[in-house]
C-alpha cells in the first residue's frame, strides 16, 4: 500500500484479519513510476527507486528496510526504472530517463 511518501506492508493472519501494519517512510516515490515485484516468492519484494533495484527485507525489529540486490547492477544516476517483466530464469528491467513536467 502506498500513501504519501511512504509505503506500508500489511500482514493477514488465518482469518485474513490484519495483524500488523509496517511503513518504510520518506521514500518520495509515485506509485505510477515505482516498481515491485516479488521475484522469487519469498515474500520480499524488489522495487526500484531512482537508478537503484533494492529488496525490501524484514528487519529483525519488524521493520522494513530497504538492501541493494546487486552490486552487479550498475545504473546511471540519470536513470529511472520503469518496469520489471519475468521470463523463466530471466528478469527484464526497463529503464530510462525521469520525464519531468
């Protein structure tokens, strides 16, 4: 869920009522521009802000923290990433740059 500036992470028990409520604040995104995805299911997900891919992790606090994926990936600063896309074994990134208005 996202609000603001913030994004929230809600966990359900069995009932599906909500059991907690987690918030990463400031992150200064657009839900439009922002990507999330969980790759590989393990209930973390990855999402872009800026040039970075990060994978949002539960701290042992319960808090969420945000951990770079990859020092492998290696975008200019002036880059955006726009979408993530799953094919197989292969994740497809796209990039490109912030459209100002």
């Amino acid at each position: 869920m996202y609000s603001g500036s913030s994004l929230h992470k809600m966990s359900f028990n069995a009932d599906g009522d909500v059991a907690s409520i987690t918030t990463l604040p400031d992150l200064h995104i657009s839900p439009f521009t922002c990507p999330m995805y969980d790759f590989d299911e393990d209930g973390n997900i990855r999402i872009g802000l800026g040039h970075v891919i990060y994978k949002i992790h539960t701290a042992p606090g319960g808090e969420p923290e945000l951990r770079p994926v990859s020092s492998k990936i290696q975008l200019e600063p002036n880059t955006a990433i726009h979408a993530f896309c799953l094919k197989e074994n292969e994740i497809w990134i796209a990039i490109g740059v912030p459209q100002c208005r």
